[in-house]
C-alpha cells in the first residue's frame, strides 16, 4: 500500500534569493537596484544618451535575462506611441503581442509610464529560443523620454520576473533635468566662425 502525500508547491521568488547592489551612474543622472550576480554596462556604445546601461544575468548555454534602462530627449509627445515604436526596434519583426498597450501599471520618475509585452524567436540567439519581452516608456514634462526593457529567454524571463519588477521600483532620477550629454561634456572649446 503506498501512501502519498499532497504538498502544496512553493512558489520561487528570486527577488528574495539574491544580495542586492546599489548602482549610482557617476554623473548623477540615475541611481537602481541590481542583483550582485549580474553583470553591467553601456547598453549602447555608441550614444551618448544620459542614461543608458544595461544590467544582465548569463544563465547555461543561451539562457539569459536583462534589463536594460534608456533616457534621451524624446521625439514623441504620446507615451503610448512611444511604447509602440519600440516594437519596431525589436531585433525580430515576427513578435506576438501577449498584452497591448496599456498605461498605469508602472511609473518612472512619479510619471504615469505605458508598458507593453511581446515575445518572439530570438533569431540571434543560439538554439533560437523563445524571448519573453516587457517595454516600459515615460515621456517627462522637459520632453525626455525614459525606456525600461526586460527581456530574456523564456524560463529566465519568468523566473527573474520578480527580480525585475524590484528593479523597475527602485529606478530613481537623481538629477532633475540632464544638462548636456556625456558626449558634450568632453568636447573642446571650439573656434568662433566668422561672420
């Protein structure tokens, strides 16, 4: 006679299992919460976009999650029409949306931000798995526009979800108003033209 047992199935949160860190960008632009496994950068080498990095966690193999935060001045005046053109930039233009549009979900910068959630193939990934995709845009009253991507592989993607989430909630604006880019700040002085 076997006797079973029933248990109920404890739900994972990643958010409680990992130490965290807190980054400070060296102008002063931004301050977040990132776990102290994962790894950092420039999102974007070659913008000089005032914030604009990215924080990654490598699992085995191609699995892998990331977050990735951007501010520049925005071309948009339309939060939505701002989260929708991100699709666009998506390395893969067979995405299904899970969940369109909406706004009020989130906030960057105490601004109301619209988010939005996709996935597709990663078609640059090896083995071509599945990328669960979350983009989250705001649009501040100086016309700067900021993205929050969270994207990765399926499992990962789920599984760090909670993670996430922490990080959103902690990214804070530290300086009110970006006076410059980085690009500007190294430039020489350069000569009058004459008139």
């Amino acid at each position: 006679m076997a006797i079973f047992l029933i248990l109920p199935v404890a739900h994972i949160n990643a958010s409680g299992e990992v130490g965290w860190k807190m980054f400070k960008e060296k102008n002063g632009n931004f301050e977040i919460k990132y776990p102290s496994n994962w790894s950092l950068g420039k999102y974007y080498e070659d913008l000089s976009s005032p914030i604009n990095m990215y924080f990654l966690y490598q699992g085995k193999g191609s699995a892998y999650a990331q977050l990735t935060v951007y501010a520049d001045e925005s071309l948009f005046s339309n939060i939505s029409e701002l989260v929708d053109t991100q699709l666009t930039f998506l390395n893969n233009e067979n995405y299904k949306v899970l969940q369109p549009v909406q706004c009020g979900k989130y906030t960057i910068k105490n601004i109301t931000a619209c988010d939005v959630f996709v996935t597709y193939k990663g078609l640059v990934t090896e083995g071509k798995p599945t990328i669960k995709e979350l983009i989250i845009g705001a649009i501040d009253e100086a016309g700067y526009e900021y993205i929050i991507e969270y994207y990765g592989t399926e499992k990962l993607y789920d599984y760090f979800l909670p993670v996430a989430n922490e990080m959103i909630n902690s990214f804070n604006i530290t300086k009110s108003g970006f006076s410059g880019s980085e690009a500007e700040e190294g430039l020489p002085d350069l000569p009058t033209l004459p008139s």
